[in-house]
C-alpha cells in the first residue's frame, strides 16, 4: 500500500533521532552488532581528498573529514549498497557540521532513510567508556585501531514499527554517526561495519 506524504516526512525527520544524543536517545542496546560489511563495489572507489587523521594525538576536526570527503556523494560512496536506489534529502557538508539523509521513494517495498552525521565534540573529555556505554544501556562496540586512535564507539536500537540501528563512533574532536531506519522491517547495518565506515571517513587505519 503506498506511504502517504506526512508519514514519509514524519519517518524522514525520525530517522536520525538517535544519532545526536549519544547516549540518552537510544537507551537499548542491540544484541550484537550486524554484520553487514560496507560495500566495496566491484570497481575502483572514488579516492578521497588529501588530508587524514591529526598527527601527533591531536584532536579530529569536521574539516579533516570534509577536506578527505567533500560531499554527500563521496560519503555515501562508502555505503552505496544501503542507500541503492534512495535520494538523498538532505545535502550539508561544510567545516562545522556534515548532514547527509537518504530516503527511499514512497511507493517502495519497503520504506528507509539512512542518514550519516559528522559533528563536532567537545574533545578528549567528551568521549565516553566503555562503563559510561554500557551503564547507559547501549552496546560497547569493540575496535582495537579506533581506540589506539583514542576512540570508541556505541550501538543503539530503535524498535516497533520504526527500527533503527545507530552507530555513534566518537573520537577527540568529532563523533560520527551511522543510522538506518526501516519501517516494519529489521535493519541490517550497524555496529561492526559502520565503524568500519566511520573509521574510513576519519582517516583511521587498522
């Protein structure tokens, strides 16, 4: 049956309602992370603009993330089979913030948004723990090269007839989120992989 209008704006704007609040929005933990891998695509990638991880220790910034990837299409590259056939509606990447939301069309099998955000933080500080993580009921997502980076990151999920998974990968500086959210159907990207993509975005190996 096709989605009516407001129900597509209503699931639009709640697609990325976990993603901002680190730890307060999603307060269940999904029981272990997907495991999806991103998609690689058959062909060459498009290569990232120059820049990389701070030297030294120092602190990410969004314009690291921007200078390495300077638009929507080049970070939805990194996620090209969770967003095949979507279009994007929301279309923001400059110094301070990068806001990027695909939607899939109204009359789809099955109705999704996946949305990736790059903020800022407040630093080394503002990165949580492991104990902070899993008091505040979220799922501990372990990965040895962003936490030598000074990073970590969290997994949360939305349940009923909206589901979500919600990666937050936070290092000094910025934190990344991953959201994919589904309309009567269980999500499949989250945890595991899309550390995997927030790391390529921060320029952090291993």
């Amino acid at each position: 049956m096709p989605t009516s209008r407001p129900l597509t704006r209503l699931f639009a704007a709640l697609a990325l309602g976990c993603g901002a609040a680190l730890l307060a929005s999603c307060a269940a933990a999904a029981p272990a992370p997907a495991e999806q891998e991103p998609d690689t695509g058959s062909g060459p990638s498009p290569e990232p603009a120059a820049g990389g991880s701070p030297a030294g220790g120092g602190e990410y910034t969004v314009a690291d993330v921007v200078a390495r990837y300077p638009s929507c299409a080049a970070v939805g590259a990194l996620v090209s089979a969770q967003i095949e056939g979507m279009e994007i509606i929301d279309d923001v990447v400059d110094s301070e913030s990068v806001d990027c939301l695909w939607k899939s069309p109204t009359n789809a099998d099955v109705i999704a948004t996946f949305g990736v955000t790059v903020d800022a933080n407040m630093g080394a500080d503002d990165v949580p723990t492991k104990e902070i993580i899993e008091l505040s009921g979220l799922e501990y997502v372990p990965d040895a090269g962003l936490e030598a980076a000074g990073g970590i990151a969290n997994l949360g999920r939305a349940v009923g007839d909206l589901r979500s998974l919600t990666t937050v990968t936070n290092v000094p500086g910025v934190y990344v989120t991953f959201t994919q959210t589904l309309l009567g159907v269980d999500p499949d990207f989250g945890g595991t992989p899309a550390v995997a993509a927030a790391k390529q975005l921060l320029g952090i190996d291993g």
